[in-house]
C-alpha cells in the first residue's frame, strides 16, 4: 500500500516509513506546497494543509505537522516550530530558556490522512463522491536541556530529553523511531489503514 506524504522534509518521510514498512505501507514523498495557517493547534494545521494539497492532486495523501512546546515559554514554538528553528536555532531557545529552572517540554505530532469515501442514497452507493479526514496524534514528553547534545537528529532534538532516557533524540535515534511523537502518530495511522501488522 503506497500513501502519498507532502513534505519537504526527508527526515519525516524516513521517519514514517521506518513504521510503515511494519503495515506493508509505503510513504512516498511529494512537493506540493500549500499554505500553514494560523493556529496554535497543529492538527488545525495538518488538515487544513492536507485538505490544500488533496483539492490540487485529488488522491489519498496526507500531511503532518509537528512542533516542540515549552512549558516556561507559553508553549512556545509550538505550531511555529519550524520558523523559530530557520530564525533562531536550537541555540537561541537555549538562550531564552538561560538561568529557567522549569525546562519541562513536549514534542507534539499530527497527521492529517484525507482520503476519498463513498456516500450512499436511497440505497445507492457513489463511489468516492465524498473525502473524509482523520487526524492521528502522538506526544512524547521531555525537557529542554542545557546544551546542544548529539549530531544524529535534525530540528530541536539536539536540546530534547525524553522523559525517562538519559541521552537527546540527537544522540539516540534509535530510542527516537521508537518513542517519538512522530512514531505515535505515524503507528496509529498505520493501524487504521491495515489494522494487522505484517
């Protein structure tokens, strides 16, 4: 089963087949663009930017959105995670997170899936008239650490220790695929698509 992933970010899409290949499900990465909308919510953002791609390509595909909220700083980035990372870098969070005592974070991961469902009439059924769009979600909590550790994640996972582990999603990516927020949201939408691992 192939499901089309619009992303440009390759890491995500490495991360997604790393669980789909369990379901016999494929992620195949495409680059089509649609607009990130405001919201502190980021299953708002992964359907309004699924529901964006899907009236331009017209088949099953789906999008996700992620983001990294610190409790000290309101939930920030959160939903502007990708923005905060491109302007100031893991360094300036540590810079706003100096001389903080509460350092308690969590990474949070949404998956939009939209997908064509048949409607029924009079006893009619129409195959494909509707879409329909589910969302997937999964948290892993953590905290901000002190200083930038390891060289094997991308984003923020650099400053992220997970709860309970004693190294960053940087320094551990094999920890990561197995406990991640992304992983999460990824095994719940494998698991609706083909219930059954293979």
């Amino acid at each position: 089963m192939e499901i089309l992933f619009a992303t440009s970010n390759k890491h995500k899409v490495a991360e997604a087949s790393e669980v789909g290949k369990r379901y016999g499900i494929a992620f195949n990465q495409i680059h089509v663009s649609y607009p990130e909308i405001r919201s502190d919510n980021v299953a708002e953002v992964a359907k309004a930017g699924a529901e964006h791609v899907y009236s331009q390509i017209k088949k099953p595909m789906i999008v996700e959105d992620s983001g990294i909220l610190i409790n000290s700083l309101n939930d920030f980035p959160g939903t502007y995670s990708r923005f905060a990372f491109e302007r100031i870098g893991n360094k300036g969070i540590l810079k706003l997170m100096n001389g903080i005592e509460d350092r308690q974070a969590r990474f949070v991961s949404a998956v939009a899936y939209i997908s064509e469902v048949n409607a029924r009439s009079g006893g009619i059924i129409y195959p494909g008239t509707n879409t329909e769009t589910k969302i997937f979600e999964g948290v892993v909590d953590g905290r901000i650490t002190l200083e930038e550790r390891g060289a094997k994640g991308f984003g923020f996972d650099p400053i992220f220790l997970p709860k309970g582990y004693a190294k960053t999603f940087a320094e551990d990516p094999k920890t990561k695929n197995a406990i991640s927020h992304r992983k999460i949201a990824f095994e719940k939408l494998c698991q609706h698509l083909k219930p059954k691992p293979v």
